[in-house]
C-alpha cells in the first residue's frame, strides 16, 4: 500500500535525480555530443583535460571558477550581515511591520530574468538610473557598470543583494523571534547592555539558523548564472563569466557535454568540500563554547 | 533609536521600491522617453506603443509567453503537490521495509548541487521528445525533496487520534488520506502550491536551454531573447519585465503570509 503512494514521487525522484547523477558520471567519460550519433568513451581525459594546464579548456574552465570564487567571497558575508541587521531591525512591533517585511521580500518572488533586465537598464551607463542619480549628487557618473571591472562585480553583487536580502531577513527573523524574551529580560536584569545582549543572547540564539543561512546562501552564491548572463554576459571580457554559465554554455551550446559533465563533477566537489568547511568551523565553535 | 529605525527602514523602502516604479514608469514612455538623460521619472505622454510592439510580435510573442508560463507554473504546482503529498503521507504515516532507505536517500539529494543534473537531464529530457515543449519545464523539476520534507512534518503534526478513530469506523488508508489527512493539511498544501508556482514561474537557466523556438518559451527564458533581439529599447524590455512581474507580484500581495511563512518554516527546519 505504502508503494503506491510513493510510486508517483519515487518514479520522478528516480528518473530525474538518482538516474541523472549516475547518467552524469557516465557521460563525463565520454566524449560526448548530444547531436552526434558516436560518443566515443575517452575515460578520465574529460578530466585530465581541466586540470591540466596546457589543455584548452584549462584557462577558461579555472577562469569560470575563479570568477565563482570572487562572486561568492564578496556576496556572502553581505547576505549575511545586511540581511540579519535588517531582521535587528524589524524584530520589535512597530507599526507598519508586516508592510515593510513584505516590500524588502517583494523583489525575491520576481524571477533573475526580470531582476536581470531591470538592473541592467538601471546599470547602463548611458542612459541609466544610477549614473543619473549618482551625477545628481555630484559623483561620477559615467561608470560603465557592467563592462568594467570591478564595477562589474560590484553591480552584480548588488543586484544579488536587492534581489535576495528579503529572503534571508525573513529567515533570520523567524529566527529572531524563537529567542525567548526571558533571556533578553534576565540579561538586562543583570544590567547587560544592548550590545552584550546582542552577543550573549541574540547571536547564541540564532546559530542554528544563522549556519543554515550561510550554507544556503554559500551554495546559491556558488550557483550564480542568470544575473551575469543577463547582466554582463561574462564582460568585460569573460572575467564574470561563472562556473555554471561556462557548463551550461559548454554542454549546452558548444554541445560538449562530456567536458561539462566532468566541469560539473570538479565543482560540485569544490562545493561539498566548502560546505564541510563551513559546517566544521561551525560545530568547532560549538564546542569550545560547551 | 526610533528616529534611527524609521530612517533605515524609510531608505531601504526607497530603495526598493523605486527601481519596480521606474521600471512600470519607462513601460509606458515612447522609445525616445526611455532612452532619454536625464531620465524622466513620470512619462510626458504615456503610451501603450511598447506593450502593443511585443504582445503579439512573432519573433517576442509575449502574450505566448505569458500563456506558456501560465500553462507551465500551474501544472507543474499540481503535480509537486499531488507527488509530494502522497509520498508525504507515506513516509510520515505508514510502515513498509525500505523507509529509512527511501527517506534517506531523498535527504541526501538536497546535499546535491543541482548543477549537476543539468547536463544528463538535458539528455534524457532530449531522449524523451520532450525538448522544446513545456513539458521538458513542468516535470523533471518537480522531483524536489523539499515538497516530500515540507509535508512530511506537516502530517507528523497532525493528531494521529482523527486517522485512528477513522479506521475504526471502518475507513481505508485512502479514505483517511483522502478525507482526513489532506483536508487538515490545506494550509500546508496551499503554501507548497504557492511556493512551487512561484518557483517555476521564475526558473531561468533550463527554460532558457530546453526550449528554443520563440512560441514555444516561457516568459523569464523569453526575456532573454527579446533582450537579445532589443537590447537597448529599454521601453520594451521594461514592459515585458512588467508582464513578467506583475502576476507574481499581485499573488504576492494577497498570499503575502503563506509565502513568507512558507519560506521562514522551511529555514528554520534547516
């Protein structure tokens, strides 16, 4: 009986996610084009080929995660920090709450297509709202944004924030609000000032989510596509070009999808070894706590 | 710090609601309005000139468009709920060998970056005639495991006493499902529903490789195209950025609650 519950999930589950990850294996051995009929098996050479520094595919691969690499060190500690100061913010009743939780969430149900779009238009450095609103405050204002670097970086990450600080605010204050009040009461009982109460209480009491909302925002960062491809389309000159867009580009348009498969492989392991990194500083912590 | 919290909140509002406004307010403009320094924040003489250029244009139909990701967000939140509620059930409520074995490997697959699917995906959705057809965006991504977790603690909540005195008089596990455990799950299913449409609406990198011809896209993938056809007639682009907005943006407001909550209870089982 309990089968046949599962059988509409578990067919689905299998066939586009446990038969995929194994299926990705085999064509990283081969050398594989979803147009041509032969698809030769080549072995390890898909792999040999990115780690190897004479190869054609080395440079671009290594740029790609290198580009990955820059986007995710700059966003996340933003993501983080802006987005648990404005839960700060909002965690008290005031009136008009709610309104305000819903307007910074907004931006997170529109699509990175049409944040991409907006913020490019925004961005153009031409005929743009920012240089408009940046001369008009006696900046410069001709900084072309996402053909230069590391203004490209900076609009990118920016537009990430814009797109996603509303999604882990509201994380955070959900997070927030199942610190029990008696501690902040006992701890000002005890004459401790905001600031101690915010390290003593509130950052011991967020932990939990605080180290949920780094892993997801590590791994979202990691994935990063839709904004440089709409954005910046890996300009100025492929340096914002991600790890995902050069996959998707290699498997999916150059067709070479054995390459990609391995590309795809290399960086899932840079991930899970990040992800085991960040979850080992964690557990550290909390030990030399206990 | 009232004075200071009213300040922040004030900017930041600013913040983020003037790029949605400037973004309505340049669908509206003439070519020359939106491509104008410095740019005007109210259109001269609003014209409709943009939306009727894209809505029915062969090579950007985005009415198409917009159909195609009605079609496609919809179906695709049925069948997550549909899947996940059943598999749901099953893994909160009933007993069968292989349980811990089919929980556990569904748990492991959210370590899975999903990148690694897109490539052999692509392939098997190829082998499948399903390339460039929506079905290629509806299925292979309702295989989530977020849907079968959400669930799953959703039913293990519920009172067991209601589903045991329904066996007593005589219900069968269906029945109970059915009658019992789905009605007192409404809540639950309607934020999965709400959050799976928005997700699909919105998912960008495999419509953009899985579907090719112009009818054939959905809005988010289509928005590419017309970028690429249009790239600085910023008053088509800001309008069909509206049409592709505005659903989502209105569902928002009037389920505002179901969202957030949705997403802040699944940070926190996290």
């Amino acid at each position: 009986m309990a089968w046949v519950f599962l059988a509409p999930y578990l067919i689905l589950f299998v066939a586009f996610v446990l038969l995929p990850i194994v299926f990705g294996l085999w064509i990283s051995l081969h050398s594989w084009d979803f147009t041509l009929p032969g698809k030769p098996f080549v072995g390890l050479e898909n792999y040999k080929a990115l780690i190897d520094s004479t190869s054609v595919t080395f440079a671009p691969f290594w740029n790609s995660m290198q580009a990955t690499g820059i986007f995710t060190l700059f966003s996340v500690p933003l993501l983080i920090v802006i987005p648990l100061g404005v839960a700060l913010v909002m965690n008290e009743n005031f009136p008009g709450r709610n309104l305000f939780r819903g307007v910074f969430f907004a931006p997170y149900v529109l699509g990175v297509a049409v944040v991409g779009v907006l913020w490019r238009f925004l961005f153009d450095a031409n005929v743009g709202l920012v240089n408009s609103v940046l001369g008009g405050l006696g900046l410069p204002d001709r900084i072309p944004w996402l053909s230069s670097l590391p203004a490209a970086w900076v609009a990118l990450v920016a537009v990430t924030i814009w797109w996603t600080l509303g999604f882990n605010a509201v994380i955070f204050l959900a997070g927030l609000q199942d610190v029990p009040r008696e501690l902040y009461e006992a701890a000002s009982v005890d004459g401790a000032t905001r600031w101690s109460q915010f390290l003593h209480v509130t950052i011991p009491g967020v932990r939990p989510v605080l180290s949920f909302v780094l892993m997801i925002t590590i791994i979202a960062s990691a994935n990063m596509f839709g904004q440089s491809f709409i954005m910046t389309n890996g300009a100025p000159g492929g340096e914002t070009e991600t790890a995902i867009y050069y996959i998707v580009e290699q498997g999916l348009s150059s067709f070479d999808m054995g390459a990609a498969a391995a590309a795809s492989w290399i960086l899932t392991l840079a991930l899970m070894a990040a992800s085991v990194l960040v979850f080992w500083l964690f557990r550290e912590r909390d030990g030399s706590k206990a | 710090m009232k004075a200071l919290r009213i300040g922040l909140l004030g900017l930041l509002t600013l913040l983020f609601v003037s790029p949605l406004l400037f973004m309505i307010s340049t669908s509206f403009k003439t070519r020359q309005e939106a491509g104008q320094v410095p740019p005007t924040w109210i259109p001269r003489d609003p014209t409709l000139q943009a939306y009727q250029a894209i809505l029915n244009a062969s090579d950007t139909p985005v009415f198409r468009w917009f159909v195609n990701s009605m079609v496609a967000a919809s179906a695709h939140a049925v069948l997550v709920v549909i899947t996940s509620a059943l598999a749901a059930y099953a893994l909160a409520r009933l007993e069968f060998r292989g349980k811990r074995i089919v929980f556990a490997s569904i748990v492991a697959t959210l370590f899975v970056p999903p990148v690694i699917l897109v490539i052999p995906n692509y392939e098997i959705v190829g082998r499948l005639f399903w390339l460039d057809t929506l079905v290629a965006v509806i299925v292979p991504t309702a295989a989530n495991a977020f849907g079968v977790f959400f669930l799953r603690q959703f039913f293990l909540q519920l009172p067991r006493e209601l589903e045991e005195s329904a066996f007593l008089d005589g219900a069968n596990q269906w029945q109970v499902f059915a009658k019992i455990a789905l009605p007192l799950s409404l809540p639950a299913l309607a934020t999965l529903s709400l959050l799976s449409f928005l997700t699909n609406w919105n998912d960008f990198l495999w419509p953009v490789y899985v579907l090719f011809s112009a009818e054939n896209q959905t809005l988010q993938a289509g928005l590419a195209t017309l970028q690429a056809a249009n790239s600085i007639r910023y008053d088509l682009l800001m309008a069909a950025a509206v049409v592709a907005s505005l659903p989502v943006l209105i569902v928002f407001m009037f389920a505002q609650r179901y969202v957030i909550e949705g997403v802040s209870r699944s940070g926190l089982k996290g």
